[in-house]
C-alpha cells in the first residue's frame, strides 16, 4: 500500500512496477540497484526501450525502501 507523506505518495518496489505498468502501458518494466539509485528500465509498446535513475527512501514506518511518484512521474516524463 502506497504511503502519503507530506503529500507525495511513496511506493515499494513492487508497487511501483505495477502502477508504470499500468499508468504507462508498458511492455515491461524492471528495477535494481545500481550506484546507489534505484534504476528503472522499461520498454513502451512501441519497443523502443528506456531507463532512468530515481533515488530510493527509507521511511520509518516500513522496512522496505520507497520510491516517489512525483519522481518516476518526472522520470517517464522525460525519457
């Protein structure tokens, strides 16, 4: 479940693959770690493929790290 903080929403990991599949119609999409950012690769219908940085955030009321939505929206918005 996606948590709201100060007005921005933040999502898992898996959360966040399902709400770029679905808002993005997305062939397919992934997350990993990489220099300390989580990167997001995908691919849209017409397979051109992407992918773009986002930074992940500890937040105390969960174990899992979370992600922005403001943040991938930015991101999708100019891959």
């Amino acid at each position: 479940m996606a948590l709201k903080l100060d007005g921005i929403y933040y999502l898992n990991r898996n959360e966040t693959i399902e709400y770029l599949m679905h808002a993005y119609d997305l062939k397919w999409c992934i997350t990993k770690w990489e220099n300390g950012k989580v990167k997001i690769s995908y691919e849209i219908q017409s397979s051109q493929r992407a992918y773009y940085y986002v930074t992940g955030y500890k937040i105390k009321s969960s174990k899992r790290v979370h992600l922005s939505k403001r943040e991938l929206d930015v991101g999708m918005c100019s891959s």
